[in-house]
C-alpha cells in the first residue's frame, strides 16, 4: 500500500500566482503573512495553501485570510459544532 501523496510547501509559486490573479493584492504582504503562519507552524501548509487559494479565488482580502488561518475555529470546522459547558 502506497503512502497518501502530501502537498509540500511552495510559497514563492503561492505568491506568484496571486500576483498573477489578484493585481489589487499586497505580494510583500502577503509574503509577511505566509511567514508569520510558517514561524507558527499552524495550520499546516496544505491548508494555508487552501485557505490562500480561496481568499484569492473569492475575492476576499489579506484580513479575511489572517482571520481564516488565525482563528481555530475557521481552520476546524468540527470545532464549531463542539458545545463547552
């Protein structure tokens, strides 16, 4: 049984392509919240490049992504459905 293929990290291609499809996007921002997420270690790359993806595709801003990558909640959708008593 082959092991599940795992997305390696690509930060310089991440930032190329929204420079490439987000004109109005900040790059050297964007770079400076790529590394803050990498220094912290989460959430692992494939969802930083997910949740990247997704900013850019949908039209959202920088702040939407911190908030996506930042929050637990955003990053584990099981999360929100936990009650705390």
């Amino acid at each position: 049984m082959s092991e599940q293929p795992v997305a390696q990290p690509a930060t310089a291609e991440l930032l190329a392509l929204a420079a490439a499809t987000r004109p109005d996007i900040n790059v050297r921002d964007l770079e400076g919240l790529l590394a803050e997420v990498a220094e912290a270690g989460k959430p692992t790359w494939p969802v930083v490049m997910a949740q990247t993806v997704g900013m850019l595709a949908r039209g959202e801003d920088l702040w939407d992504l911190r908030i996506a990558l930042t929050d637990p909640l955003k990053q584990n959708p099981e999360s929100r459905r936990r009650t705390h008593f």
